[in-house]
C-alpha cells in the first residue's frame, strides 16, 4: 500500500476536498473575485469603460466590485442561518446573538483599518452593521426578500433625494455614515437582501444559478439602459433650470433655501444615476443585476473548472483577512495618507493574496480573521444553562 508523505498529505487532501459540499466552491470564487476587483478600485489604473474598446474592461471593478461583496454578505447570512430553510423561531434568540457577535468584531476591524489613513472608503464598518440590520428578516421568505430589495431599490433613493432637500441636505455623523455616505445602508441593504433571497433559493443547485443568470442579465441591461436614457433627461434638465442666488445679506428664507436644494434634479439624479457609488436607482438595478449574473456564473463555471478555480476559491474563503491584509499592503506602501496607482502593484498584490491565501487555506484552514469573528459569534451566541431550583417537599 503506497502511503503519501506527511509533508505532501495536506495539499492533496486539499485538492481533493476542498470546495466539496457542504461548501459552494462557485460562492468562494465570486468572493475571491470581489476582493480582486475592490483592490483594483482602489489602486489600479483605470480609463473609462468603452464596450469597444477590452482594454477599458478593467474600470468594470469600480463600485460593482463592493455591490458584489454586498450580494454574497447577504448570501451568505442566509446560509449561515439555515440555507433553504428559514430558521427555527427556537434557535432566533442565539442566531440574533451571534449575528450581533460578528457584526461587532466586523465593525471594529473596520474602525482599526481606518485608523491606517489609507484614502480607501473601508466597506467594513458599514459590513459589521449589516449583520445586525438583517436580524428583523431573518425568517422572511424569499419573495418577502425579493420585495423588500425591490421596494428598497426603486423607492429608496429618491425618497432619500426628497427627504434631504426639504430638509435643506442636512449632514452629521450618523447622517453620513448611514445615510449619505459612500455606502448607505438603506442602498446597500437591497443587496444583502436580494443575496439572503438567493442564498434561500437552493443556490447550489444548477436551476438556481441558471435563473440567477439570466435575472442577472435582464436587470443588468434594464439598469444601464435606463442610466444611458435618464442621463439625457437630467442634462435636458440642468440645461433649462436656473435659480436665483439667495439675499448677498441674512439668512435666505426656506423657500429660497428650498430651490438651492433643488428637489426636482436631487429627485431624478437619484432615479437616473448610475455611475458607481451613485446609489441611484439605475446603479442598484445594473450593478445589482451585474453581481447577480457573476455570482451565476461562478456557480457554474466552478462546476467544470474546479482545479483552476481553487486559488480565487482560497482567496475567497478569508474575505475579511484578505480584505484587511490588501488595505494594510496599501497602507505599507503609500504611507499615511498616501495615494499610489498602478496596475503592476496591482497584479503583484493580486498574485501575493493569491498565493497566500491558498497556502493558508492548504496548511492552516480557516482564515485568521474569520476564526477570529466565528469565536465572537460563538461566545455571544452561547445561552447560560439555568441552575435547576430545588423545591423543597410538600410532603416533608
């Protein structure tokens, strides 16, 4: 009997076992794909996407890369909290926990990463939030799921648009870091709920990711199509408006106020924009359905290409610590509050997370950061045994 050595047991049992069931090898890949594509928004060099034009391909990551991360967040929750089955109203109470758990540790990684001074939008903070904005639908089904996504896709950003303008754009910390910000989580829970809707939907199987595909597809066109028609109108609309300047002395009253606002363009610029990070209709729509289509194709592509997926499949199994190890790389590099571009850094670092991951993954397991999270889950999740109370005997 030929036996393997010690040394070379761990990548063949990791080539062989890796990305089976229960774990989504295609889910990994579209992870591991996310966290290429947000280290390419924040340090490659880009020019403007031209369909004609591939060497423009590459500012494709701008904006869709972070919506893709906050797609699988939502996915993943759903698979983390029962898979197809929504979650038995008896294991809620440690579910919520250990969900408010990792929020808590997501968050501070995110606070720590900021601290670096690096000029990235860290995603994290907003992530850790994330966890504890889902635990009122936990045990929503998919097509609640799907219309609360749709509800906060078509209607959110242009109730957001009015309500700032009557209330003359208003700014504060929690204003802008939940509202306004570069992730506002009322944008950004659409996602996370479209995800969990996905991740209730069988996601593993082929039906599910050919469906995911083609919606994918439909909402992609349907979004970009009306970001190229809603440019149009919104430049036809600032070409034919004007506004008075306010008094040159005292404070201008609220109807002068009112028309700096501009409601009517806040309004359709929230309806029509589509450029990334926008948080328009037309963005949540085509990059949405963008995300969606990546993830379809992941699933089934990770089915025949298994082998030479299995590296961005590693990358993807420690999102967090790679997305922390990619800002800190960055941080080394330029210095506090520096701003570096290039593609060479770019595929240096790509290839560096890529190796590392993969041996991590091949000889450690489980990411740093993610053993790090699962432990505070685990520990907040845990419910003290009651003492059992001793009656005394009636019959004494």
């Amino acid at each position: 009997m030929t036996t393997v050595p010690p040394s070379l047991s761990a990548p063949v049992r990791w080539f062989r076992e890796f990305g089976r069931p229960p774990r989504i090898l295609g889910l990994d890949v579209a992870r591991g794909l996310a966290i290429l594509g947000m280290a390419g928004a924040h340090i490659g060099e880009t020019s403007t996407f031209d369909w004609l034009d591939p060497a423009t391909w590459t500012d494709l990551v701008h904006g869709r890369s972070s919506i893709l991360f906050g797609v699988l967040a939502g996915v993943s929750i759903a698979l983390m909290t029962g898979r197809s089955a929504l979650p038995d109203p008896a294991r809620l109470p440690g579910i919520r926990l250990g969900l408010i758990g990792r929020g808590a540790v997501i968050f501070l990684i995110g606070l720590a990463l900021e601290f670096l001074n690096t000029p990235i939008a860290v995603i994290l903070t907003l992530y850790g939030l994330l966890y504890v904005a889902v635990i009122p639908f936990l045990r929503w089904k998919p097509w609640q799921l799907l219309l609360g996504a749709g509800v906060l896709a078509l209607a959110g950003p242009a109730l957001l648009a009015l309500l700032g303008a009557v209330t003359l754009n208003p700014f504060g910390a929690g204003i802008g870091f939940v509202l306004y910000g570069s992730y506002p989580i009322t944008v950004w829970m659409a996602f996370v709920l479209g995800g969990m809707a996905l991740g209730r939907l069988h996601v593993a199987t082929v039906r599910t990711a050919v469906i995911a595909l083609v919606t994918g597809v439909v909402l992609a066109i349907v979004g970009y199509g009306l970001g190229a028609v809603g440019s149009d109108v919104v430049r036809g609309f600032e070409s034919g408006s004007s506004f008075e300047e306010p008094p040159a002395s005292g404070w201008p009253g609220y109807a002068d106020a009112l028309a700096q606002a501009d409601p009517l363009g806040a309004l359709l610029h929230a309806i029509f924009a589509v450029e990334p990070h926008s948080g328009g209709t037309a963005e949540i729509l085509g990059s949405g359905g963008f995300a969606l289509a990546v993830i379809a194709l992941c699933l089934l592509l990770s089915r025949p290409l298994r082998w030479p997926l299995l590296p961005i499949g590693a990358l993807g199994s420690m999102p967090l610590s790679a997305y922390s190890g990619h800002v800190l790389a960055i941080a080394l590099i330029t210095g506090p509050g520096g701003y570096y571009t290039s593609n060479v850094f770019w595929a240096v670092l790509a290839i560096g997370m890529l190796l590392v991951t993969t041996a991590w993954s091949i000889f450690v397991g489980r990411g740093p950061l993610e053993r790090l999270v699962g432990f505070a889950a685990r520990r907040m999740a845990e419910v003290p045994a009651r003492p059992e109370i001793t009656r005394p005997r009636l019959d004494a």
